[in-house]
C-alpha cells in the first residue's frame, strides 16, 4: 500500500489539509449565494440584484484550455491569447441591457475622427469613462462640465432660456448644462426656460452618487432586468 | 534516492504536461477566416456600401419624405419624442441606420457630418474638415487611416439630390446657410472598418449589415406611426405616397431599393468572385 516515509508525515499533511482547504475555498467563493464576498466594491445603482454571470460571462474552453492557449501565446506558436476563467466587459455588456434608439449620445458616434481631440479629454467611445462599475454609485465621473469638449460652438435659433446658451457658454458655465439636459435624452420632462428654475447642481451630484433622480422617474426606456436579460439571450 | 527524485520529478513533468494538453487548446477564432482568400480592398467595399446608402437615401428623401410632405406627412428631428408625431428627417435617417448597423456584429461605422450643419455638433473638424473641402471640389471620395482609432476611413460626397434636400434646410431655422440649390455638395458620409481587406463572406456581412439597418429605422417609423394618437396614419402597404396618403410596407421599400442598387454591387462582387 502507499508508504509515507515517517519524516514526511508532517508535509504530507499539510498537502492534504491544503488541498482541503483549497477546494473548500473555491467551492465557498464560487457559490452564487457568497458574490458579494468575491465582488471588487459594492454594485452600482439599478444593478444591485445582478448576478456576476450578467457581465462576466465564462471564457471560452475549460481552466486547462486557457493555460495550455495562453502558454502558446507566450511561447509564439499561438496568434492571440484567450480571456482566462471569464470574458472581459465591454461596453457591448452594458448595451445588452441600456441599447437605446433614443440615446442622445450612444456611444459608437463618438468613434468618428473629428471626436478625436475630445475622446482624449473624456472618453465617450465606451460607457466606464462615466460609469464604473462596482462604486455603488450611479455616474462615476466626478465633473459636470463635459459638455464643453463638444458643444463650444453650439448656436440655438430663438433661444428659449432667460439666460441664452451664447451667454451661458461664453461665460464657461458649462454645468448649467446638464441641470436642464439629462445626457442620455431618456427622461420624459419639461426642459424650463428659466434658469433659476432648473435643477441644482447639487441635486445632480447626488443622483450621481446613487440619491433621487432630479429629472423625474418617467423614461422611455428602461434597462433589463436579469430575467429580461435573459429571456432576450434565449430568443 | 536522488535517482528516485529524479523519476518523480520527470512523471510529474510529463503528467502535468499531459493534463494541460489533453483538452486541447481553446480554438482560434481567426482560423476559418484565414483559409478564405481576401478579395476586396476595404476602400472597394466602403465604396459599394456607399452607393447602396446613396440610392436608399435618395429614395427615402424623395419618395417617402418629399412626397408624403405633400400628402401632409410630418418629418422631423425629433421624431423619437412622444409629444411628435412625425417620420425621421433623412439625416436622422442615417443616424438610425448607423445605430442600428453598431448593433449587428460587423464593426463597420457610418457618420454623417458637414461644414454646415443643422446641428452644430455636427460640423467637421480637423483632417475630416480638410478632406471636405476637397471633396467639395472634386465630389471624388477621400480615403485615410484613422491613426487615433486605427480604422479605415472613407468620406463620400452627400449631394442635394432631391429638392426635399434643399427647401428643408434653407428652410430650417437653425440653418447656418439657406442658399443651398439642388445638386450641392451638402455634406459627406464617412465610414470606417478595421481591416484593410475583406473576404467575400466579410464584403457581403457589410451591405448585408447596411440593407438590414434601413429596414430596421425604417420599421421603426412604421411603429411610430402605429402609435400616433392625433395625426392621420397613412395607410402601409404596397402603395407611395405619391398615390395618396399611404406608405410602403418595409419589404416593399427594401424591395425597390434592392431593384435600384442591386445590378452595380452586384457586378462588382460577381467579377471580384
């Protein structure tokens, strides 16, 4: 039968106890019931009831798959590497669930060469420039004066505000901005035309950080629920 | 004992190495593609694509917006709010058709810009404002790689080719010109791949991409109208404007876009193949 030599007793066991306590790790972070343990920081706003599945999806191929690809890669008899254990995020991710034909800024637009100089200041190409995950906030960006990276030349025929646009962009008061204008389009409000009568920029900030939602709760659209997720996968 | 390690060392070498390679490693993705010669350059394709956008806008500008104007269908920019009743503008047009080819799994990017435009943010800048002007001379298409996003980029001439074109936007109170005529050079789509040079099966997901994309924001102003609550909904089917208050189905639209485009792009895949 198997001998253990008496002066290895002591490694022998902590192999064993090793591997126990290394299945037995594994098997508790994997649980869907201990994600919260596993997951980097707190779930941003709306996305609190998420499974990790929802954006990390599986890699391609089994753990031994991914090693044995990537050691190709490293050594050159492979092309590309391959994601290991799961997929990375994009924002094709987020578009699963907030696609929008609304969006006053979908994101795609901004790959067009003239945003070039301005993706350098705030990258619009891709959602996490303003919304990280795993924050426990609702936008991440901490200013909300973006709108001057694009909008420096902005001319509004008949101006509706007390205070026009030329004024308030001449001025560089470029936060104004948004305490009229959602920057998505995908609230359903009056926009005032007086600008003692828009939102504090206070407000703002603080629906960024996850608080009430100053431009009302009716939108057009609404972004999926995981069950709708995933009933749109299975169509 | 030393020789005993030594045998261990190497069983386990080979078991470990064996239980790496058992399954195999994770396909390349690539593979398929690589044996499937490279047919088109992708300032052919973009070309192609191009003509097919020209002729379905045209279509669109002339046959759905210039004419359903005169049978009292509204057309505006903000065609997607719930207080509007109304079909999208031509450029809104596009912009649903980019959206909605952004969508579909073919990277390829369509934008439409102009040294006047309605829309400020419209505007070209940079290396775009200068191919425009060129482009504006010639009416021939600019082509360049985009460093920054490293993408093929084309730009192709957008004419004032219907009078729809020219009243809207003299018209439009927010028009930075108003002495456009017919035949102008009004603006310039630019479209951008990745690669330099596409398979057929590529060439063909491209206008494929592109076809499904006008029938996409195409449906989507059908279902617009089909929530209309105070406006007249003309009626959808066989029938255009021109006829009365009607409007085609999308297969029908798809259809007489498909007659007018099909024979060039066509020629230019059956001779390339």
């Amino acid at each position: 039968m198997f001998k253990i030599n008496p002066l290895r007793k002591r490694q022998f066991s902590g192999i064993i106890i090793g591997l126990i306590t290394g299945i037995g790790v594994f098997y508790f972070f994997t649980l869907k019931s201990t994600e919260q343990y596993v997951s980097i920081g707190p779930m941003n706003n709306g996305h609190e009831d998420l499974s990790c599945i929802t954006c990390h999806a599986n890699a391609k191929g089994n753990l031994l798959q991914q090693i044995q690809s990537n050691i190709s890669y490293g050594v050159g008899v492979r092309k590309a590497s391959v994601d290991f254990g799961t997929k990375d995020v994009s924002a094709n991710n987020c578009l699963e669930c907030h696609d929008r034909p609304n969006d006053r800024h979908p994101i795609y637009r901004f790959s067009e060469p003239r945003f070039n100089e301005a993706i350098k200041n705030i990258d619009a190409t891709t959602c996490i420039t303003c919304h990280s995950e795993h924050h426990g906030a609702r936008v991440t960006i901490n200013t909300g004066d973006y709108c001057m990276n694009c909008h420096q030349d902005l001319v509004v025929e008949d101006d509706p505000l007390d205070i026009d646009h030329e004024t308030l962009i001449s001025k560089q008061n470029w936060s104004t901005c948004l305490q009229c204008h959602d920057f998505h389009g995908n609230h359903k409000y009056a926009v005032p035309e007086k600008l003692s009568d828009t939102i504090p920029l206070t407000a703002i900030k603080d629906y960024f950080k996850g608080g009430k939602d100053p431009y009302g709760n009716d939108k057009k659209h609404k972004g999926l629920s995981e069950a709708d997720w995933l009933n749109k996968l299975i169509k | 004992m030393k020789k005993l390690n030594k045998l261990s060392l190497l069983t386990f070498t080979i078991l470990a190495s064996k239980l790496l390679t058992s399954c195999g490693g994770v396909p390349e993705e690539t593979s398929t593609v690589g044996k499937e010669s490279k047919v088109f350059a992708v300032g052919e394709v973009l070309e192609m694509v191009a003509k097919e956008n020209d002729v379905t806008r045209t279509l669109y500008t002339k046959a759905i917006v210039g004419k359903g104007k005169k049978q009292g269908m509204k057309f505006d920019e903000d065609w997607r709010k719930d207080d509007i009743e109304a079909g999208p503008l031509p450029a809104l047009f596009l912009r649903g058709v980019a959206t909605s080819i952004k969508k579909s799994p073919v990277p390829l990017g369509l934008y439409l810009g102009s040294d006047y435009p309605v829309n400020a943010a419209n505007k070209f800048i940079g290396k775009q404002a200068n191919l425009f002007e060129k482009i504006k001379v010639d009416q021939k298409p600019q082509f360049f790689y985009d460093e920054e996003q490293k993408l093929h980029t084309a730009m192709f001439a957008d004419l004032a080719g219907a009078g729809a074109c020219v009243s809207c936007h003299n018209d439009h109170k927010q028009s930075p010109k108003t002495d456009w005529e017919l035949g102008d050079v009004m603006g310039a789509t630019t479209w951008q791949y990745p690669k330099d040079s596409l398979t057929y099966k590529e060439t063909v997901d491209v206008l494929k991409s592109y076809a499904d994309g006008t029938v996409d924001i195409y449906k989507q102003y059908l279902k617009e109208i089909g929530e209309f609550k105070e406006s007249d909904k003309p009626e959808i089917g066989k029938k255009w404007p021109e006829e009365g208050n009607f409007l085609p189905s999308a297969e029908v639209f798809l259809d007489s876009v498909k007659k007018l485009s099909s024979y060039e792009t066509m020629k230019h895949l059956v001779v390339s193949k």
